[in-house]
C-alpha cells in the first residue's frame, strides 16, 4: 500500500518499508523502518544508525575532512588539523560498529556514497580516523555503521579520497606510481619502503600534478643515524636529470642533528631558506608534514610548526621526490599522502540519527 502526504512543496511517500521525501519531483531522502539497505555490500544486512554532521556552510569546491572517534567524541577536522566540530556522541558508534569496521560507510544528504579511508580503527581501544572526500555542494556528512553482515566498503579508496597516496602494502614499488631516480629502493616485510644501498642522494619520483595549495604527509623513520644522516621529500619539483639536485623545494630531517631544513634546490646547488631543530629518536616513527601555500612552506614534526619560509622560485611541478642521503644511514618511510589545501564548509554539532 502506498501513502502519500503533502507538506508544503514537499510530498512524503509510505510505500511498504520505505519513507521518501520528495520536493518538486526531486528525491531529498529516504528512509528505511528498521534500517538502510542500500548502500553497497550490505550483504542482507541493513544499518542501524548513523552520524550526522549538518554543514552550514556548503562547499563550493571538494575537500578532505577528518572525522575521528574516541571514546567519548565524534569531531572533525580539516587538513591542517583545526577542529571544525565535535560532540560527546562516541559511545552509541562503538555500540553497534563491526569489530573489524566493515560497515563503516560515508554519504550525503543525498545518500550518496562519499570516498573515504579509513587510517585508524581500534575497536578494543575506541579509537578510529576517518578520511571523507566531501563533495562540493554537499548539505551533510554522514557516517553509517551498524550492519553486522556488511562487507568492507568498495568506496573505501585512498586513490580517490586523497590526492596522491602510497603506503606501500604491496611487496614491490608499485611501478605505475613511482620511478627510481637513484639507490636501490625496496619495500620491506613491514611494508615499509626502504633504501638498501650508499648511493649519493638516493631518491624516487612520482608523477604528481603539483600545481596548487597541498598538504604533504610523509612518514618515516631513522634506522640508522650518523654523520649527514637525513631524509625528505621535495615539492614543486619540475623534473630534470640533474646528477646531485634538481629543482623545486627540499624538506628535510636531520637524524644525527635534528635539523629540520627547507631547501630551494636549483640546477645542482641548494639554498637554505629556513631551519630549526626538532630530535626524533633512532628507530620511532614520526610524521613529516609540509603545508605549501601561496609560496609559503610550513615544516610541521607530528603537527608541531617547527619552521617556515616564502619563497616564489617555485609555484608548480610535475613530481614529487622522497629522499634519503649516503653513508648507508637507512630511513624508513611508512606512507606518504597529499591533501587539497581546502577547507570550504563550516559544521553544525555532529549527531547521532536512526535510519
């Protein structure tokens, strides 16, 4: 049996177990009595509850948003790490989620399915990251969970949610991302991607359409510290064969001395532009963070500011290098990512809502 109710310009329709808003022949929403079943790989199975996040501001332009959860708090962040919204809602998402976050999806207001990734999930801890590519003109942020037969989502990606992405889980470089410049570089048994040699200025490149405001994430780690022992990425980088440098900008870390540099390389010399010290200990992971703006570099260690500098040589690249110096002091890198430098939609409080 259907029913159908007029509300002002809008017209809700009962059919069976389904509720669908409409307005102007145009679909807003529909719901489900006793849950979602649509979204993919729900394997008979439907979801429960959902978070709600109202946007208040609509994005004109996508961005990447981090929704993370604790043990008491739902809060999201932008790229640069700024709480945009947060509430004390944790503990109904810890009720129902799968142990394994298998139902965990993302959508709008319109029920589309969003790309995301998911970077964190401790189930026993109560703590999870979650990485929403939002689209512009988008009215919410929703995180679905609660179906204890989903599968695991095929729009969780990091291809599409970030900008560029690698953390290396497969056993060799992936060759349609990266090209070894010099060394000789392989991914380890944890999945990490090491230098295995003393090769002067090891370094790999990827294609990377380098021509905007981005967030860098590279996560590395000291193997082996001594004399001149760094490592680092370059940014802006317009690809030549250069045997020492190339062109673009350094941002480097000193395991010996705890230098943190920012580099103008140039046709095989360096220009120092800015520097100061932050120690990471031999063999801890540690995440270095770039942050290019308008010219501007920002060098952040585990999302403290330690230096910065404006320079204008370099305003777009083709690649991005990762870096490793000689005298076989290895490095470590876990991952590196890139975000769009976008933060374009303001939040309500976030909230927990039934389907």
């Amino acid at each position: 049996m259907v029913e159908v109710t007029k509300i002002g310009n809008k017209t809700l329709v009962m059919d069976g177990k389904i509720l669908s808003l409409f307005r102007k022949g145009s679909l807003l929403r529909q719901m489900y009595y006793g849950g979602y079943e649509d979204f993919d790989n729900a394997n008979g199975g439907v979801w429960k509850k959902y978070i709600n996040i109202p946007i208040t501001t609509i994005p004109s332009e996508y961005a990447q948003y981090l929704i993370e959860i604790d043990d008491t708090n739902v809060s999201v962040y932008n790229v640069e790490g700024t709480l945009k919204a947060q509430s004390a809602i944790a503990s109904e998402f810890w009720s129902l989620v799968r142990s394994d976050g298998f139902d965990i999806r993302a959508f709008d207001h319109l029920f589309n399915q969003l790309w995301f990734w998911v970077e964190m999930f401790d189930y026993t801890n109560k703590k999870a990251k979650i990485w929403v590519r939002l689209p512009e003109n988008s009215e919410e942020l929703n995180i679905a969970f609660g179906n204890e037969k989903a599968y695991e989502s095929s729009y969780k990606d990091s291809e599409n949610t970030f900008e560029f992405f690698d953390d290396f889980i497969t056993d060799t470089i992936a060759s349609g991302k990266w090209e070894v410049v010099a060394g000789t570089w392989n991914v380890d048994t944890d999945n990490s991607l090491i230098w295995n040699d003393d090769t002067e200025f090891a370094r790999i490149k990827s294609q990377f359409n380098d021509i905007g405001n981005f967030v860098y994430e590279l996560k590395l780690r000291h193997d082996e510290v001594g004399s001149y022992s760094w490592a680092g990425i370059e940014i802006k980088s317009p690809y030549t064969d250069y045997s020492t440098y190339d062109q673009g900008y350094m941002i480097i870390h000193y395991g010996d001395t705890g230098n943190v540099r920012i580099l103008r390389a140039d046709s095989g010399s360096i220009t120092e532009l800015a520097s100061a010290t932050k120690s990471i200990s031999q063999g801890v992971w540690f995440i270095l963070k770039v942050i290019y703006v308008d010219g501007t570099i920002k060098a952040y260690i585990n999302d403290e500011l330690i230096t910065q500098a404006t320079d204008n040589t370099y305003q777009s690249g083709e690649v991005i290098r990762i870096w490793n110096n000689d005298n076989a002091q290895k490095t470590s890198f876990d991952y590196i990512r890139v975000f769009k430098l976008a933060d374009p939609a303001t939040f309500d409080t976030p909230r927990i809502m039934e389907f």
